[in-house]
C-alpha cells in the first residue's frame, strides 16, 4: 500500500480512463503504481511513453521479458 492515494479507477478519465481498462482486462484492476501517477497527467503519459517504447521497441523475445518481470518483481518482494 502507497502512503499516497491513488486516483480511484471510477473517476479516471480520457487516456488514462483507457489505460486503466486496458490494465484491469489484462490484470484484473488498475496497477497501483499508475493509480499513483495519474495524480498529475503529465506525469502519467511520460511514464506511459517509457513503457510503450519498452514494450515496442525490445530485443527480448515476449516470453524472456515476462521472466525478466518475474525476477525483478521477486528480488523487489512483490508477489506478482
């Protein structure tokens, strides 16, 4: 849990109302940390462009990128 309140999914709006859709089909909720960065929209498309050029312009393959989340994620203590 983040000592700051993220925007509730209910009253996103526009690109970021898409965005935490999108997340909540893949997920099943809107990540927690764009919650938080949807507290200023500028912000928040930066953040989103860093992950779309992560996302499309990579040299790993799909399946190698999930584990390489994986393994971040456990050596962080998160659960995912």
């Amino acid at each position: 849990m983040t000592r700051v309140a993220g925007v509730p999914s209910s009253e996103a709006e526009g690109y970021v109302g898409r965005v935490f859709e999108a997340q909540a089909e893949l997920w099943g909720a809107p990540l927690l940390n764009h919650r938080v960065y949807a507290r200023r929209p500028a912000l928040f498309k930066g953040v989103r462009g860093m992950w779309n050029a992560l996302n499309h312009d990579t040299i790993l393959d799909a399946s190698l990128v999930a584990l390489v989340n994986r393994r971040v994620a456990s050596l962080n203590g998160c659960v995912f």
